[in-house]
C-alpha cells in the first residue's frame, strides 16, 4: 500500500467520523419516522385481528369507538385528544407526560394513559 493510499483512507475515515457526528437531516428523520408508523400499523392489525378472534368485537364497534375518541376533543378531527394535564399530588407542579415522577420534588407521577407516552 502506497502513503498516498493510506493518506486517503485516513482522509475517508476522518470523513465519515465526522458524517457521524452531524445532526440528522430532515429526509434522514422522514425515513425513521415513516419506518415507525409502518411499524405501528402493523402492530395495530395484530391487535386488531387478535380481538376480533378471541372476542368477536365487529368493525361497526371498532369504528363507534374511534368516532367517540375522535369527539373527545369536542370536534370530528381525526386526531386524539391528549388527557388532561396532571398536578404533582405533593407540589402541585405540572407533571410531564413523559416522565415517571416530579421534575422538582420527586414525587411519584400517578399512572398516565399509556399513548400519552408515546
């Protein structure tokens, strides 16, 4: 192997060392987040298709839930409402939904709706 063969390897790594490092671009966020829904999708039909077999609940059940989820917001919007804001129960501080416990005293968050997680 020449040096100059060895200079451009060195060049490349430092190239894609610093490739790395940079923030993601927004196609790159785009992929992750069509690859997340997709995923999501599929776990959705499994669930679905895992209560129609073991419970028999039909699609006419299936779509007055989703209608009656859809109004919790007060309008027809395709979109979930998020659960109300919850309070610290010891410093009455406004609780994060993604957090498990009080960012200021500590405290145990009480349980929160799961998909306000997500």
């Amino acid at each position: 192997m020449s040096s100059s063969d060895s200079a451009s390897d060195q060049v490349r790594s430092r190239m894609f060392a610093e490739m790395r490092n940079q923030p993601p671009r927004d196609s790159d966020r785009l992929v992750a987040l069509e690859d997340r829904l997709e995923r999501m999708v599929l776990v959705s039909e499994a669930m679905w298709a895992l209560l129609t077999e073991r419970t028999g609940v039909t699609v006419e059940q299936l779509e007055a839930k989703v209608h009656e989820l859809d109004m919790a917001s007060g309008r027809p919007d395709g979109r979930r409402a998020r659960s109300p804001l919850m309070h610290c129960s010891k410093c009455d501080a406004a609780l994060d939904r993604t957090r498990t416990n009080c960012a200021f005293c500590g405290a145990d968050a009480p349980p929160a709706n799961p998909f306000d997680r997500i």
